[in-house]
C-alpha cells in the first residue's frame, strides 16, 4: 500500500463506517415509510378507498411510531444505541416486506401492519441521535444532526424518483419487497462492520463516558421551561415533515390532475431543497461555533430564519397556479425546515448531556402526536371541502408559534448541576 492510501486509511476514522452505515438505513428507513404515500394512489383505486380511508392508513404507522419513539430513547440510553438501532431496522424492513399480503388480507391487516411499522422506525432516530452523541466529537455534532436529517429528505426524493417507474412496470407490491430486502442486507453489513461499543478516536470522553448514567430525570424532561422550545419546534418540524411525506403526492394529483409519475417528479425538489439546506446549516453552525459564537444565538438564528421561511412558503401555496410554481413553494418551506433542523435537534444532548436520548425519543414523540391527528384530519378535510387551504394556514401558524416560544425559552445550558460539570 502506497504511503498515500495508507494515509487515506487513517483519516476514515471508525465513526465515519457508523455514520454512513446510520444514513444508508435512515435512507431506506424513509423510502420504506414514503412507499405507501405513493402506492397508496394505486392501492386506493385498486381496493375502493376514500380519501378518509387512505388518511386512515397513513396515520396507523404514526400511532406505532409514537409508541416506539417514547421507548426508543429509554432503551437506547439503557442498553445503547447499536443494537436499538439494528433491531429497529430488522423490525421495520420485515413488516415492509410483508404490507401487500397485509394489504390483501383486508383493510384492518393493512392498517395493522402500518402501527408495526412505525412501531419499529419509531426507535431509529432516538437510537442513531444516541450513536451520534456517543461517537462524534462536539465539533460534529451539527453536522452530523443535519446529515441524519437530510438522510430523510434524500430517502424520499429516491422513493418519489423511482417508486413510481417501478410500480408501472413491475406493479406495486413489488417495491415493499425490493426496499423490505435491502434492509435485511444492511442489516448484515452493520453486524460485520460496526463495533457495538464506542471507540474513542473522536468521540470526546464525557459523551462515551458518562452518556447512559444515573437515573433519568423525568420530571426535568417534561416540566422544565427551558424543554418547551424542544418540544413547540419539534412539532411544528414533524408536522410539517410528516405531512407532507404523506399527502404531497396526493396534493398535486389532486391540485393540477397530474399522472402519478409526474406528481412523484414534482414532488422530488422540495426534498432536494432540504437536504441542502440541512447539509448546509449544519456545517455552518459547527464552523460558527467553532470561531466562538454562542450556541444559544447559532440556534435561534437558524430556528427564526427556518421556520419564518417554511411558515411563509406554507401560505404562499393557498394561491399558486401552477404546478411548478407549487413546487418552488414547497421548495421554500422545506429549504426553511432544513435550516431549521440544526437549530433544534442538538438541543436535547446540550440541555441533558447524559439523557440527551430520551428527550429526544419523546421529544420527537410529541410532534407524532400532533401528526396522527393532522396526517388524518388532512383526508376528512378533503373529503369534506375539496381544499388544502386549511392545511397550509395550520402549518404556517405552527411554524410562528414555534419560532415565538424558542425565541423566549430557549437554552443551551445543562439543566442539571451535575451535567454541568461533566
């Protein structure tokens, strides 16, 4: 070996085999999830469903995902996140490849399988943000937030890319057992390539050391002013995000009368935005940091410039005529998202360095709350009014409300005396 490739070998460090194994997942953890966004046009038409039925069977995989999500982060900081991880992408790649005999099964198997799979991908990001948090060194944390972030637009735009084109020519069940089956494969990959415990070329010594230690300080999780900013932006991101991964496709077949590949085409840019602008934000934000700016000012800017933007993006979509016009408008609002996600996601590790995890597992949960209810609302709204207009103006003001409450409370200083001398 050359002293240049050994040179090459050295500087890719162990953590970065874990990050980019986490994303490749968190990649098929969101096509699995979009898949039913996009075969569902044609599973309605095939089983005779309303848009209320459809709206139904999307938001099954939010009651799961919640359950989980509450779960994930306590059973990543009890046990760690390699193997929450792991099994999490076993559970959900598994159900994936058993939905169209669900589907066929009848429309409560279906909605039953849907619960099991949110059930298992509800434990994928409170687990990677705990494998973040214990591999990766303060000055990558941003960044590595945002990479796992964009890994959840990038899923999308491949699902919007391709679906699609492989529904018309092989039918819809076959894409539940094509991307159900990688899974399985990564899931082989992560057991030969990745240690199960932390090793410390770049992790710093008080995120592997202390993380998973000492009770977990419930009632500072839940009442503490300074966790209220975590919880109004993560539902205001989550909402939005999980919205329209599921009603986007629909939004503008229904909108503009577009065939299904075409509203998968127009659907793709405003994921593209996103994964951009996260990518984006997060460097910026560690580069910041890094040259002594505060990171209580790194994150409100990021959080007022996101969300002010996807807020009016959101609005400017009650009047546009066109569908690329739409589309550039959707860009907009998750542009905003992405900007946004380095703003928030490492608030739970700053304010509660050992139990960064289970904040976040619920934290994340709060805003599946809110999305059961919208994702649903969204289909009887539409069966009752015709109109997405009522849609745009909630999410817009989820977006001010959010941006209000972490502009007054938010904080990036430990709220436990012991974490603040870890």
């Amino acid at each position: 070996m050359s002293i240049r490739a050994e040179l090459v070998v050295r500087r890719w460090a162990k953590r970065y085999t874990m990050m980019t194994l986490l994303i490749i997942a968190l990649l098929l953890c969101y096509i699995d999830r979009v898949l039913i966004s996009i075969a569902g046009i044609e599973m309605q038409r095939e089983f005779g469903w309303s848009d209320s039925d459809k709206g139904l069977v999307f938001s099954s995989f939010f009651v799961g995902y919640l359950c989980m999500q509450m779960l994930g982060g306590i059973l990543a900081n009890r046990f760690g996140g390699w193997v929450v991880f792991m099994l999490a992408v076993l559970g959900w790649s598994l159900i994936t490849i058993v939905t169209p005999a669900a589907a066929y099964a009848g429309f409560g198997v279906l909605s039953l399988a849907r619960f099991l799979l949110g059930f298992g991908e509800g434990a994928a990001y409170p687990s990677a943000y705990s494998l973040i948090n214990a591999w990766m060194p303060l000055r990558e944390i941003s960044r590595s937030v945002s990479l796992i972030g964009a890994a959840a637009a990038v899923g999308t735009v491949l699902a919007l890319l391709v679906v699609g084109k492989i529904i018309e020519w092989y039918g819809w069940p076959f894409v539940f057992y094509l991307f159900g089956g990688l899974g399985l494969v990564w899931c082989i990959i992560w057991v030969l390539a990745v240690p199960r415990m932390p090793l410390t070329e770049g992790a710093d010594q008080a995120q592997t050391a202390a993380a998973r230690k000492g009770p977990i300080p419930w009632k500072a999780i839940f009442f503490n002013p300074a966790v209220l900013p975590v919880y109004s932006a993560a539902i205001a991101y989550g909402v939005i995000s999980f919205t329209l991964a599921s009603w986007l496709p629909s939004y503008f077949v229904d909108t503009f009368n577009l065939s299904l590949t075409q509203a998968g085409l127009y659907s793709i840019l405003p994921w593209i935005v996103f994964a951009l602008a996260a990518v984006w934000a997060g460097t910026i934000a560690d580069r910041w940091i890094s040259r002594g700016r505060e990171r209580l000012n790194v994150r409100k800017t990021l959080i007022t410039t996101g969300f002010l933007a996807a807020a009016a993006g959101c609005l400017s979509l009650i009047v546009v005529p066109h569908p690329l016009i739409a589309a550039l408008s959707v860009g907009f609002v998750f542009c905003g998202l992405g900007i946004s996600t380095p703003g928030y996601i490492p608030l739970p590790a700053e304010l509660f360095p050992r139990h960064g995890d289970v904040l976040y597992g619920f934290m994340a949960a709060s805003a599946s709350v809110v999305s059961i209810v919208v994702v649903g609302l969204t289909g009887v709204l539409l069966d009752q009014t015709g109109s997405y207009s009522f849609l745009w103006v909630l999410l817009a003001g989820l977006c001010v409300a959010g941006t209000a409450l972490f502009l007054r409370y938010a904080s990036v200083t430990p709220i436990l005396s012991e974490d603040r001398t870890a």
